[in-house]
C-alpha cells in the first residue's frame, strides 16, 4: 500500500517540476521578446533624436525618407469665437524710438441754461431773449474728453529736444459723431546752459496766458479772457535777477487768422503779407508764505486785408492789444488770478464777444475786458473757485443787434474720488446786453465726471 502511494507522489511531484520547468521556458522567451522589441524602439528613438538634431542646425534641409517626424507642437487653447481671436499682424506694431508718454482724458457733461446759450455744450453768451420768454435746454457730450502724446527726444548740438500732440473732439461733425480737432502739434528745443528754448508749431498764444478754473470747457472766453491756439515760432528768454526773481522774456510770430475773403483768395489775414508779432515780459519773484507770484505784460499787433472790389482796391483792419496779468499764490492754499485788456478786432483772440469789425463801416471793433478768480483747496480733495468776466466793446463801433456787454459770475467745486476719477460741478450766473435788442439771462449749471490718465 505504501509503494503505489509512493510512486504516485513521486509522478506528481516529477509532473510539477516538469510543468514548472515549461512555464519559465514560456517566460524566458516573453523576456527575451520583450528586450528584443526595447532594444528595436531605443533603436528607432535615437535615430528620430538624430534626425531633429539635424533638422534644427540645418531647417532648410529636407528629412530623409522613413524618418520619424519631429512631435507636432501643442494646439493652441480654443478661443470663444473668431471675432475674439484677432489676426496676428504681419509687422510688429510701429513704437516711438524715443520717450513718449499719452495723457488726456475722458469727460463726460451735462449742462442745464434757464436760457438758451449760444453753443449749448459750453457758454460763449447768453442768446437775446424771444418774445415769449426765456427758452430753457439741456446739452450732454463727451466732446472734450482730450488725447495727448509728450515726447521726449534726444539732445542736439547741447539743446533737449521734445514734442507734443494733443487733440480734443471739438472740430464739428454731429454729436453722436464728432470730429477731431487739433489742439496743439509742436517741437520745442530747449537750451537750460542759456536759459532759451524756442517752439515751431501750434500752441497757446504768448499773450494773456492765465485761465480761470472753471468746469466750462470755455474758460471765460468770449466774456474777458482772451488768448486762444495758433501755428507760431516762440522764442523765450529768461534771466535770473537773484535768489528767488526771474525776468522771462517772449516772442513770437504767428499765423494771422482773418475773415474769409470774398473777393479774393484765402482768408483776410493769409491776404496782410506778413505774420503777427506777439510779445510777453514776465517777472516771477517770491511773494506770501514762500510762494511765487507772477506779474506780466503782453501785447500783439496784426493786420487783415480786405478787398473791396476786384480792381485791387483794399481796406487794412489792424488787431492789436496788451493786457496785464497776475498770478499771486496768497497761501499754500489760496491763489488769485486774473487779466485785463484792452485791445482792437479781437475777435480771433476770442475777444469783443466774437466780434472783430464791423461789416457795414469795415471798422475794426475796440474791445476792453478782463476778469479776476480765487481758488481754493486742496483739502483732502476737494478744491474750489469763484470768479468774475467781463467783456465790454466800444459802444460806438457796433451796429444794430450787436452784443453790447457780457458777463458772467461763477462758483464751482472739484472733487477727487480717487487718483483718476474727478467730480466737477458749477453754477455760473450769465448776462450779455445787445444793441436795440432784447438782453439775455440765464443761470447755468454744469456737471462733469472725469476719468484722467
């Protein structure tokens, strides 16, 4: 009974190992599958690694035929739709080679007149009031908001050079689409070893350069605050005459901008022949509490030509004026500004109240005016003003319906809601008095919302 049980256990035992055996002949040839196949693809990994070095130190030249191409780039993420996924431009964009640095911006206002004023968006005068009474309107635009570009260029012949362009949406074209205007496009060389720099292009006037601070994108123009932009060439000189005084002298020849011409080509003051001449000295010297004042004197001096008929026959209208201005800080806190004048055809200077002569004598029109504002602030901002203007041509040089007087007071209040966003709010009181014809009142007030960068 022992023996069989023996000899089965020894054929179980000879048919295990005998299976054993077979299974690890299996796997060793798995194995030696599996290492061939490694050994193939390492093979192949290293000739396509080759191949990409190749074709990365010569792009030009073409793969040889059964490479292995190179792992395509990752796709770009989806965009929401094509008109969020703008074209790749073909050139990269045009930068200055020079410093530049754009500033302006963005307003948004809102006037209501008890009367109607004439150009509604900004006060230039109060219209003659009609028979049935005053009309009352409300104007909002966007018109001013102002775009502008600093550039600083580099140094010639031991003269700082630089620029400026800057244009506001006050050129006409309807409200909802308004045109530009160019406000200023000039280049300025500045000599700081003589204290001279000189300025080709169009900028401020040398004359009446102070403003009022006012929400109105008019700054008493038209009501005593002559002075406007025009192409010129500045020359500015200054001297140091001590510690704290400094005399700033100025002139300039500028582009004589006359009436349209009708008997001739151009305009009155492209028909003169010659330029304006403006001038300004200025003396800057220390005044209350540390502050530096200002006082300056300025004038110019032009001339139109009109034709009176087609034989050559002329009349020659001069324009010219001088003012006084002065700028005293009365504390760190308090400022008082102001300017009078007195002058004749001023029209182009925004003087007589827009008018310059008179068409039916071709007389020019004497215009006397001014106006005077204290500011005040800031106080963790908030800054205020008030002021007056006054614009008074010569009765005798007007004829019938012609503005006789106008001027305004105003008060008005900024707030600073943060480093860009500004709060602007004004009440002005208007008058302007015409010549056998009914006056003009109303009460503006205006607001505005600034966004400035």
């Amino acid at each position: 009974m022992k023996k069989p049980f023996f000899m089965i256990l020894v054929c179980l035992v000879f048919l295990s190992v005998s299976a054993r055996a077979e299974e690890d002949r299996q796997e060793l040839e798995t194995l030696r599958k599996e290492n061939a196949e490694l050994k193939a693809r390492l093979q192949q990994l290293e000739t396509s690694v080759a191949e990409i070095k190749q074709m990365l130190s010569a792009p030009a030249a073409r793969p040889p035929a059964g490479a292995v191409p190179a792992p395509p780039a990752p796709a770009a993420p989806p965009v929401a739709s094509a008109a969020a996924a703008p074209a790749k431009p073909e050139k990269p964009p045009v930068r200055s080679k020079f410093g530049a640095e754009l500033y302006g911006y963005i307003k948004g206002d809102g006037a209501w007149d008890s009367a109607r004023m004439f150009n509604g968006n900004f006060a230039q005068w109060v219209e003659s009031e009609p028979a049935g009474g005053a009309d009352s309107e409300y104007n909002l635009t966007a018109r001013e908001s102002r775009v502008g570009i600093d550039i600083r260029g580099p140094e010639m012949a031991g003269a700082r050079t630089s620029g400026k362009v800057e244009i506001d949406f006050m050129g006409g074209g309807l409200e909802n689409r308004p045109l530009p205007m160019m406000r200023h496009a000039y280049l300025q060389l500045e000599w700081p070893e003589y204290d001279v720099s000189l300025i080709a292009g169009q900028t401020w006037d040398v004359i009446s350069p102070l403003f009022p601070q006012a929400v109105n994108y008019a700054p008493g123009w038209w009501a005593g605050n002559v002075g406007y932009r025009r192409p010129q060439f500045r020359l500015t000189k200054g001297f140091k005459l001590g510690e704290s005084t400094r005399l700033t002298l100025q002139g300039a020849a500028t582009r004589t901008i006359g009436d349209l011409n009708l008997l001739g080509p151009g305009d009155t003051g492209e028909d003169a022949g010659f330029p304006t001449v403006q001038a300004r000295a200025a003396l800057a010297f220390r005044a209350f509490a540390g502050q530096t004042a200002t006082v300056g004197v300025s004038g110019h001096y032009g001339q139109e030509e009109y034709d009176t008929d087609n034989n050559g026959a002329r009349v020659d209208l001069p324009s010219w004026s001088g003012s006084v201005d002065l700028l005293v800080p009365l504390s760190s806190k308090v400022t008082f500004k102001g300017e009078v004048y007195r002058g004749r055809n001023m029209d182009e200077y925004l003087g007589g109240i827009g008018q310059g002569a008179n068409p039916a004598t071709l007389r020019g029109i004497t215009d006397v005016g001014g106006w005077a504002s204290l500011s005040f602030g800031p106080w963790q901002g908030w800054r205020f003003g008030v002021g007056y203007t006054a614009d008074d041509p010569v009765n005798r040089d007007l004829g019938a319906g012609d503005r006789l007087r106008n001027r305004t007071l105003f008060g008005n209040v900024f707030y600073d809601i943060n480093d860009a966003v500004q709060l602007g709010l004004e009440l002005a009181d208007w008058q302007t008095l015409y010549k056998d014809k009914a006056d003009g009142d109303a009460i503006r007030v205006q607001t505005a919302l600034y966004y400035r960068f």
